[in-house]
C-alpha cells in the first residue's frame, strides 16, 4: 500500500469523486463473465493454499505464448515482477530507461539501489523510438528498459529495431502488457526472440486485456533460468493467489472475446484522435487503448470538476504540464468526454 504519499498512477476513484474513470487503460469491456465465474469460485476455494508453481497457469500460458512452462514466472501483477527484476541487478551500473515511460520501472530501481539514466524520445518525431538509441555503449548499463506499446505514448517499437537492440547483448527488460490491446498483437515472433536472446526478458500482465486490475496478475518470460529463479527469490512463495490464478486460467480461454472488444476499441481510439485533433486538442497517435494528448486547457482539473478523472502526465520523465493521458472507453462513455472538452472549449471562448 502507499503510506502518506500521493499516488503516481491512474484509477484512484477512491480519493476523487470519479462518475467515469479514463485515467486507467484497463478494457472498457469489463471482466468476462468466464473470467468473473472463476475467480468467485477461486474465492470460495480460498481456505487452502495456491498452487506455489502456478502450475495450471503456466501450462496455459506456454500453449499461448509457445514458450515452455520453465521459462514463464508469473507475478502478482506486473508491478511485483519488475521489483523482482530490479532487486537482481547489480549496483555497479545504472539501468537506462526509455523515456517517458511508466515510472514503476524508476521506482523499482531505486528501491533496490540502482541508479538510472533516461534515453529521452523526441516530441518532434512524435516520441517513437529509433535507431538514435543504439549510438549508447551499451555495455555500460545493467539493464535497459523499453516498453513496447509505451506508456503514455501508445508507441510501438518496430521489431527490426528490437532485435537490433538485443543484438547489442545489454540486458532487455521488454514491457508488453499493452500488447494484446494493440491491432497487431502477433507482431513481435516472441518465441524466436527469447530463443535466441537470454539477455531479453518480456514482461506480459492480464490487467489491462480482462480488466482484473484488482486481482493482480502478471508474468514474465525469458529463457534465462537463473534469472527467473533469481527473481522468483525476490518475491513471497504464495504471491499469485488462488482466484488470481483461476481467473487467468479462464481469460486464456476467452481470446476470442478479446479479439471482439479490441476491434471496437481500435474503432474508437481512431474516432477519438480524429475529432479531438478537430477541436484543437494536440493528439500524438498510438497503437494502444489509450491516447496522449496535449493542451494549455488545464484539462485535468477541469474534467474532473464533471467527475471526469484522467491521467496528467506532467510527473513523467520527458513531459512538461499540459500533457495527460486518457485511456480509449466504451462509444457511449467517450461520447460523454467529447461533449465535455467542447464544453469546456466553448466556455473559454464565450
């Protein structure tokens, strides 16, 4: 839990009054019901222990993902993985993170005593990734970390420059929870990757496709054992619960449910981007749920004045005040945030 200090992320409906919540990028589309039924079931089970191995789980992840079972660690939620990522680096060097990005990677690192540098992504080249970042030595730094949708820019990072990236030997800590919220979640060949690349290590949640945030599931894959077992070392034995762990058993068989609502949100965060650029709004266009916008409106404040809440994002390494996030939602509920930036356009303008 946060103790005293003011939260770095999004969805905290709990300390504003929140009638629609765009700051967290989970699917609009809720919860599967399969996925619903299972973790209830899980709860009712919950006088015995979970499973330690997440044995089931990673059975049905390695099918999905054609990576073997040994080389999957699943997490109570992605945040814990990268903590135990982080707390098996070596203080000698400092870690390099691409930037801005989710500042849990940051937070980590200097929890576990590594010091970090930040590889910053232009603005002008609409804060995509490119072959500037192999110019570093690469053999300075302990790890680097790249997320592929990125957070908030919604930007992903080709898979030609990936393997180019891995190539260099540095060791990769690759962030692809937004992945499958993407129109082409099959296009990095992961299991090619991690074949052949021990020195890369992807990191995957369930949190944002199935929308079980409060569950808590995440996993890592690498083919590094030593790794793995390191970071599982760093974590407690039960750390993935028993309804997590149903839940994610059931979402694996809810893909084509997933394919459904990512079509519709794919549709909509086109929608969006297109009639916020017509009224002004400075729209940097993504591949994810969610889009990163600018404007000197002070939106963040005063959306939330109609109950609205969205991610500023002026606390991000490499933005400024003016940035915020907002995740894609359902037609109707985007409808609503549409009407209520016009709203606030035309007051400004009376």
């Amino acid at each position: 839990m946060i103790l005293n200090d003011k939260t770095p992320h999004g969805g905290d409906i709990y300390t504003n009054k929140v009638l629609l919540d765009f700051s967290a990028n989970v699917n609009p589309f809720g919860m599967p019901e399969k996925v619903r039924l299972a973790a209830e079931a899980a709860a009712g089970q919950s006088f015995v222990y979970p499973d330690p191995y997440c044995g089931k789980l990673r059975e049905k992840l390695s099918n999905k993902e054609r990576v073997p079972a040994d080389n999957i660690l699943c997490g109570n939620g992605a945040a814990e993985l990268i903590y135990s990522f982080a707390y098996t680096l070596a203080k000698d060097k400092p870690a390099l993170i691409v930037s801005p990005t989710f500042g849990e990677y940051r937070t980590a690192l200097n929890a576990a005593g590594v010091k970090t540098e930040d590889h910053i992504l232009n603005e002008q080249n609409g804060f995509e990734l490119d072959d500037g970042l192999l110019e570093k030595e690469m053999t300075q730094y302990g790890a680097l970390f790249i997320c592929t949708p990125n957070n908030p820019t919604g930007k992903n990072v080709s898979p030609g420059l990936l393997l180019k990236i891995a190539e260099t030997g540095v060791r990769m800590f690759v962030d692809m929870c937004f992945l499958d919220m993407t129109d082409s979640p099959e296009m990095y060949d992961t299991q090619e990757l991690l074949r052949t690349h021990r020195n890369v290590l992807i990191l995957k949640a369930f949190t944002k496709s199935f929308a079980i945030p409060g569950l808590r599931l995440g996993y890592a894959m690498c083919c590094d054992n030593e790794l793995l077992n390191n970071m599982a070392g760093k974590a407690p034995c039960w750390n993935v619960s028993l309804p997590a762990q149903e839940a994610g058993c059931a979402a694996l068989d809810c893909m084509e449910w997933l394919d459904k609502t990512v079509k519709t949100v794919s549709k909509e965060r086109k929608r969006l981007a297109g009639e916020l650029s017509s009224i002004g709004i400075k729209v940097f266009p993504g591949e994810a749920d969610f889009l990163l916008l600018y404007s000197e409106k002070d939106l963040c404040s005063r959306l939330l004045e109609y109950g609205i809440l969205v991610r500023d994002c002026s606390d991000f390494t490499g933005l400024k005040k003016g940035f915020l996030r907002i995740a894609v939602r359902r037609p109707e509920e985007n409808d609503r945030l549409l009407s209520t930036i016009k709203d606030i356009i035309d007051q400004d303008h009376a």
